[in-house]
C-alpha cells in the first residue's frame, strides 16, 4: 500500500520558488547570451526599441556593418540586360533567327518574333575586361568598381507590381519601401534631415508613385520624404511675412505646449512620434535648404555631371544626382534616385522599349549615363564608398526576341541584371548568368528576396530576425523567403 500523500505537498512551496526563478533567470541570460553572439540555432524575429519621442535617433545594427547608408538607382521602365550589361555572343550568331523551344512564345503584349542581337556593340571595359555595351559608355568606364548580379528573378511580368517588390519586396501594395525597413531598424546619422528620401525623376514619378518610399503598415515616422532638386520639399520655407525672430519664438512657445500636453498623454506614442515629425520638419528648414542649394558646388563639379546640359532632363536628372550625394555625406541613411517618368507616357519617359527601342534607348541613356557616371566618380573622390553601398536595380528585364510585328523588346522578369558597389561588395565580379540568349536565369538564380537579405546585412542587419508585427504575422520585408548572396560580399 502507498502511504496517502496530502494534497498540499504537490504545491510550490518558496523555496522551491525561488529556485525555480533563479533557474529561469540563468536560463534567460544563457539564451541572451546565444542570440548575442549568434550562436542561437534560430533567432527569434526583433524589433527594434524605438523612442517614440526620438524614433530617428540611431540605432545599434544587429552586427558591425560594412555600409552606414545606402543608395538605390531604380531605372524605371524595365532596362534591357542584353543591351546594356549581359552580354551573349550567341545572340549575334543567331541574330534574326526563332529562338530554340520556343514556337508562339507569348510574354506580356502578346507573341514574340525572332531573336534579335543587342542593338549597340558589347567591349571589353577596363583591367577587368568586362562587356559592356556601348549605350552606357560612361558607367562601363567603372566597370572594374561594379559587381554583376546577372541572375536576377522576379515574381512579375507587369509593371506596377513588378516595381512594387524592387523596393518593398511585394507585388502588392501596402508594404513598406526598402528605405523605410532600413531607418526602422538604423535611426538616422543626420537629426535635421529625413532618414530617408525619395528624388523622383525631374520628368515625374515612377508608375507606383509614392509606393516606392511609403511606410506601409511600419510606423508613420519612417515614411520617405520625396523631393527633388527642382522641386523642393513643399511649404518647407517660412513665409515672407512672418520675421525670423517671430517664427523662433512661436516655435518655442508650440514647444512648450507640446511638452505640457504630451506629460498628460504620458505613453501616447503617437502623439510623441507626431511631435517629433513638426520638429523635425523646423529643423529642415534650415537643413533642406542648405542642401539643396548648388551655389558651393564647383564649375568643375557642374560639368562632371553635366548640371548645365542644354537637354533640361538631362541636367534636371544631374542635378539630383548631386542632390543625393549630398544627402549621402550629411549622413541621411537611405536615398532612393529614379531615373525614368511614366508621366510622359510608355516608353517616352523611361526605359519601356516596346515599339522602337533603337531610337527611345540612347534619349534615355544620354540622360542617366553621364549623371550616374560622375555621382559614382565623385562617391568615390570623396571616400564615400567606403561605407556606402549602392545598387543599381530596375524592375525587370526584356526579351532577347523582338516583338511579333514591332521594334521593341517585352517584359522579361525570368532573368535580368543589376549591380552593386561600393561598401563591403566585390569589384569587377560577375555572379549566375542567364542562358545562352539572355532569355532566362540558369546559373545561380538570385531574387529580389535575396538582393534585399544582402542589402540588409551590408547594412549590418539578419533579415530574419527584422520584424514588425502586424495582422497577427511576423512581417519583414523578404517575407518568409531571402538568402544573403556570399558570393559577392567582399
């Protein structure tokens, strides 16, 4: 028989309490301890600590990063691989010729004709002896600087959601631009100037607008600022009637009643990130202006980037290409340039070479190659690229085929290119490759989800363990997908 054991010895008396808790404290530390080091076989996701009365303050990444900020070139309109950057000897022998395996081959405007060669004469650039065509001379001048992704993939054929997952990793709408994840988690460098700035093309905005450089479902303060150098930021400047000395003085006093009021919503984080927005934005008063005025930028600097250019897109674009170099060295964390306008209609304003590529290309190539060129020039003057990274992106690529009936190049996501440099990236590499003809990725697929992962760790952030918890998910912005491309980490 077993003797009767009272119900009460089964409850947890205080000495086996609190050994207990010191047990789960240890237990705590250990894990705290793992997961600082990396050393946790899956990390969970995390969310930055964010004061919401500072949330632009700087931030701790999650490891030492090899960039500080970053710098997105977006090409709107889809830039052709295999006339820039991808080049396929094989496409030259068969110029003119039906593309194997592919009978009625149907892509986004409907059935495609024979291949057809690049339009400009692919040469060896630089020490590296890169190809690179001849409508970009200026930027395959830096082709022993630049690292090819020549493998890259996307999830969509059509514009809109093909730019949406470029800069927010989503064909849908509503998820947060790229440059709002990376001041989400970073802060800014920079106390009187947005973390993150959108420059739109001088011709108008890509065909998402603003979807580029919104917040999403992120908090609101992380939201791109958009401006550009002919279109400053609006009804930033103080109005002629009102005196230096007033303005200063109303601004204390809306301060003070700022402080009051927040110290009876104590914990009101929204009314704290509201109020560090307005004083943000009298900060830029002086910052905004300070940075967008050329007038200290040399005669030798203007030329460089061709600011004086008799073709007003051509210099407008110049000018917003020293715009964010000087967003760069004023330590604005993230600056996303476009080149290309939907604004003009398809084709006309960006790179979407459907009908008559032979003739819209070099328009568009004489207003991005020699800005681009000399920005990546005077980064590089000016130490910049040390802790800079910059990608060169657009939202896919184009057929090696022409159109049945049409001069023009379709929609092509199953293999384009785009490139890195700058900050923690390899020089004169080239990474995967797509088929003989240029029509799809073959070797070393890549993703956006993992140009975005690599960007993210350059920047010293795991991309799994970057959250934000939103509709009961843990949402980043690789979604549940992404891996870092080694390969072309330095």
């Amino acid at each position: 028989m077993h003797a009767h054991t009272p119900a009460s010895s089964h409850l947890l008396n205080r000495r086996s309490f609190l050994g207990t808790t010191l047990h789960g404290l240890g237990g705590m530390a250990l894990a705290h301890l793992l997961d600082r080091d990396g050393l946790l076989a899956a990390p969970s996701p995390v969310r930055p600590l964010i004061d919401p009365s500072n949330p632009y303050a700087s931030r701790t990444p999650h490891f030492e990063p090899r960039a500080k900020r970053c710098l997105v070139i977006f090409v709107t309109g889809a830039l052709s691989h295999v006339d820039t950057f991808d080049y396929k000897p094989e496409l030259v022998r068969r110029h003119d010729t039906p593309m194997p395996a592919s009978e009625k081959l149907i892509t986004f405007q409907g059935e495609n004709g024979n291949l057809i060669k690049p339009l400009w004469d692919f040469k060896p650039r630089g020490q590296s002896g890169k190809m690179m065509s001849d409508l970009l001379p200026n930027i395959a001048g830096h082709a022993d600087d630049l690292c090819f992704i020549h493998s890259m993939t996307g999830k969509s054929n059509t514009h809109g959601p093909a730019e949406n997952q470029m800069s927010t990793g989503f064909t849908l709408d509503g998820f947060p631009g790229m440059g709002s994840w990376a001041t989400y988690a970073l802060g800014s460098e920079n106390q009187d100037l947005p973390a993150f700035v959108a420059i739109p093309d001088p011709r108008g905005v890509p065909q998402i607008g603003p979807r580029h450089w919104a917040s999403g479902f992120l908090p609101a303060a992380f939201q791109g600022t958009a401006f550009n150098a002919d279109r400053p930021i609006p009804h930033l400047a103080r109005p002629a009637s009102i005196s230096a000395g007033a303005e200063t003085s109303t601004r204390d006093f809306l301060k003070l009643i700022n402080q009051r009021h927040l110290a009876q919503h104590a914990g009101d984080s929204e009314l704290s990130a509201r109020i560090a927005s307005y004083e943000l934005a009298a900060r830029m008063q002086l910052a905004a202006s300070e940075v967008s005025d050329f007038s200290s930028e040399s005669a030798a600097t203007r030329k460089l980037y061709g600011m004086d250019d008799p073709n007003t897109s051509k210099a407008g674009f110049a000018k917003n290409c020293v715009l964010a170099r000087r967003l760069l060295e004023r330590g604005v964390r993230f600056v996303q340039l476009f080149n290309g306008s939907y604004a003009m209609g398809e084709g006309v304003g960006n790179w979407d070479g459907h009908k008559a590529i032979a003739t819209q290309y070099p328009s568009h190539a004489n207003i991005l190659d020699q800005p681009c060129a000399a920005l990546l020039t005077d980064l590089k003057a000016r130490g910049l690229m040390d802790d800079t990274l910059v990608a060169f992106v657009t939202e896919f690529g184009r057929m090696p085929t022409f159109q049945k009936n049409a001069n023009g190049r379709d929609h092509n996501p199953k293999g384009f290119t785009v490139w890195l440099t700058g900050a923690g990236v390899k020089k004169a590499h080239s990474h995967g490759a797509t088929d003989d003809f240029g029509h799809q990725a073959v070797q070393d697929v890549t993703t956006i989800y993992d140009l975005h992962a690599t960007m993210l760790h350059l920047l010293g952030l795991n991309h799994e363990r970057l959250s934000f918890y939103h509709n009961g998910i843990e949402r980043r912005l690789t979604d549940v997908h992404g891996h870092v491309i080694k390969p072309v980490l330095a």
